[in-house]
C-alpha cells in the first residue's frame, strides 16, 4: 500500500462529528433499559424463590465468566470482522435469549437453574459486543471528544439505573413479570435499529497485522502489546484488584438490602446508586475530564470506596443509599478518564484484541469474587454479626450493628479498607502514575 492511498483510506476513516455515535448510544439506551427492568424484576424472584446469598453470587458468575473467557476471541473478531455487524448479532442473540425467558414464564416453568443457562448464554452475547462497540468509539468520534462520548456511555448506563428500579416497581405491580420481559425483548428492536441506520468505519490494516491471522496469534499479541508498556499492565493489574474487591461484597447488596427491608426500599436504595451514577457521567460528558488523567482516576477510585465504606456503616437505607450514591458518583470519572488513556494510547486498528485482553485481565479476579461472596456471607460473614454471634459484643458489632445483613455490610468495610490501601501504593508507583508521559500517543489518534 503506497502512502498516498494510506493517508486517503485514514482521511476516510477519521471521524468527523458525533452523529453515528450518538444514533448507536441512543440505541443502546433503550436496550439497557429494558434490560435493566429485567434484572431488577428477575432479582425479586430469585431472593423470593430461594432467600438466599449464594444464587445471587452464582447468577452472576456465570453472567460474567464465559464472556471473560471468549473476550479474546472476541476481541480477534473485533479486529478482522466488520464490527456494525458482529453488534447487530450480539444484540439480536440477547432478544432471543429474552424471548426464551419469556416463553418460560408463560408456561409457568421458569426455574432457578433456567436462568442460569440463559445468563450464560447472554454473558457469551456480550463477550462479543462490548469490544466491538469500545473499539467503535474510536473510530466514530474525534479524539478531543472521546472523554465526552465515554462519559455519555456511562451515563447511559446510569440513566438505566435511575430509570429501571422505579419503573420495574410500578410495571411489577400493573403488568406483572411477563410484561416486563416483553417490554425487554422489544428494546432490542432500537438497538439493533440504530446499527442498521449507521456505517462504523473499519481501520486499516497494515501488513503486519494481517500476517497474524489466527487466534492464538492474536491473543499473544494483545498480552505482548500490554506487558511492553508496563504502566499500562500495571494499571490493570489495579483494575483487577478494585473489581475483585468491589464484587466480593457488592454482588451482595441485593440480599443485604432485602434481609432487613422490602423490595420497595430497594428499589429506592438501586434509584440513588443510578442517580449518583447519572450525575459523575453527566460531569464527565460535558468536561470530557482532565489533561492528567491517571492521578485523577486513583483520585475518583480512592473516592468511590470512602461511598463504599460508608454503604457498609450501618443497617439503614440512608447509609446503604448515601454510600452507594458516593461510590457510583465517582466510578463514571474513573472509567471515563481510564478508557481515554487506552484510546489514546493503544493504536485503533488493534483495538478489538488489545481490549479484550483489557477486559479479561482487569476482570480476572472476578470470578473467584463471585464463587467465594456467596458463601462467606452465608457461613462465616453473617454468622459472626448476627445477634450473640463471635464479633455481636465487640467494638465491630457496636460499630456496624448486629443481625441480618451486617456480615455483608462487614464485607463491605473490609472490602473499601483494603482498596484504600492499594490505591495508595499504585499511586506510589512512578511506572503508573506517569504512564502517560512515558507512552506517546498512537499516531491515529
């Protein structure tokens, strides 16, 4: 390829307004809503069908696990597929899975472990739309609006978050459960809609890349681009730790919450940890953040777990809901900043396989969050704060209380303590706090 045809097929690529990204964002939005409604109603019945901690822990490992594991095939796709099409697929995979739900509940066999086969299968759905979409940002927005345009997909989550508790309550009681699930699979419409209204332009390839053409090539490639850039590989091994933490007690705020209150408190609880969401991505969308962003991403984490320390204090909505607030507030400032350095920095034709080992590395230590929250809240957390339990008559039961859900909220304070302490010594670390002077940006950006 001659230079003056690759500075023509980059011209071509370069995006020049916000048009198409904002078509497939108001398209995902709706989707998320829906979904959302879903999940609300769904972990209703799940608490009420079982009364216990570790489903909910189960429900959503196998939500995440496979998805984790097939990232880098996904990301590999991401790279040499057309990535409009592999996101019409995804989507249309997860109405259909949606449906099935919905044929279960009208013949009045929906069962836990229905559920469980279905979450996974959408968690596989997934595995192949989040890189594509991430990888598509990119190529759809003007680098000095990436900050801006992450924060609108953070605040589309938050929006569903808001939305989802308050209207999943009113619907619950009107339409009941099956009407929700129908209302979930005919989002998927706008979704799947919007990518069909847009072209996301594919980057181009060089020689190189197209020589590694298959899959085990492909993943080494994505782990080789991050461990050559050890602030980079640094930082997510910090994101593995702050997920590890977060789900370890926070996949638990359901039960928690559910133990002492009804589902109408939590549907309350889930509406301020949606707004507080909304407000951090409505801030980060109209900054677009600022021009030192790893000091300011430890800064927002650091913060967020103060929310979380809170939310485990004691057994009162208000402290459960302040704390969340707090914590989701922050997470949009940390996740926006976070996702520009690696746009910034990572070329966008490789996008798609660099991502996905992203995603895989910094989820990692999820799973084992998931396998072990359920069960050390059953058996040894909940045990232990429970009325005449081993720490009920010490300073940790006067501080937090005792009873049902305190064991959670203990994991909780723990959960935050520890991660106060790791972002202290990441941010001690040179090699991370000044990744972005140490690697320039990729020249397409």
């Amino acid at each position: 390829m001659t230079e003056s045809v690759l500075d023509e097929n980059i011209a071509k690529t370069t995006p020049r307004d916000m048009r198409a990204f904002l078509t497939i964002w108001f398209g995902q939005l709706i989707s998320m809503l829906g979904s959302g409604l879903t999940r609300f109603a769904l972990g209703v019945w799940i608490f009420a069908e079982t009364g216990q901690a570790t489903p909910f822990a189960i429900t959503v490992l196998l939500g995440n696990l496979p998805g984790l594991l097939l990232m880098p095939v996904a990301g590999s796709l991401a790279d040499r597929w057309n990535r409009r099409r592999i996101m019409i697929l995804a989507d249309t995979g997860s109405a259909l899975l949606t449906l099935m739900i919905a044929f279960f509940l009208f013949q009045g066999d929906l069962m836990i472990w229905h559920i469980y086969i279905l979450v996974t299968l959408g968690s596989v759905c997934s595995a192949f739309q989040e890189p594509a979409y991430s990888a598509s940002i990119v190529m759809l927005v003007p680098k000095e609006k990436l900050g801006n345009a992450n924060g609108m997909v953070q605040m589309g989550q938050a929006l569903a978050s808001v939305i989802t508790p308050l209207l999943a309550g009113a619907l619950f009681v009107s339409i009941g459960l099956n009407g929700i699930i129908l209302i979930d699979f005919v989002t998927f419409f706008f979704a799947v809609g919007a990518l069909f209204l847009i072209h996301i332009p594919q980057p181009v390839q060089t020689k190189t890349e197209h020589k590694a053409s298959n899959l085990w090539s492909d993943i080494r490639f994505g782990w080789d681009y991050l461990r050559q850039r050890p602030g980079l590989f640094g930082l997510l091994m910090y994101y593995a730790m702050v997920n590890f933490l977060l789900n370890w007690s926070g996949v638990l705020i359901t039960p928690m919450v559910l133990t002492s209150f009804s589902p109408s408190i939590l549907g309350v609880i889930q509406t301020a940890l949606g707004v507080g969401m909304l407000a951090g991505s409505i801030i980060m969308s109209s900054w677009g953040g600022p021009k030192r962003r790893i000091p300011a991403v430890i800064g927002f984490i650091s913060l967020a777990w103060i929310g979380f320390l809170i939310a485990g204090l004691r057994p009162h909505p208000f402290y459960i809901g302040a704390g969340l607030f707090i914590l989701m507030f922050f997470i949009p400032l940390a996740s926006g900043n976070s996702q520009v350095v690696f746009q910034s920095k990572v070329a966008p034709e490789v996008q798609g396989r660099v991502f996905s080992i992203r995603s895989m590395m910094s989820q990692s230590m999820m799973p084992l969050a998931f396998v072990t929250a359920g069960p050390l809240a059953d058996y040894v957390f909940e045990p232990l704060m429970k009325d005449g339990g081993a720490l009920a008559d010490t300073f940790v039961g006067g501080l937090l209380g005792t009873g049902p859900g305190r064991g959670i909220g203990l994991m909780f304070v723990v959960a935050g303590a520890v991660a106060l302490i790791v972002s202290a010594f990441v941010y001690a670390n040179p090699r991370i706090r000044n990744v972005e002077d140490e690697i320039p940006d990729s020249a397409a950006s």
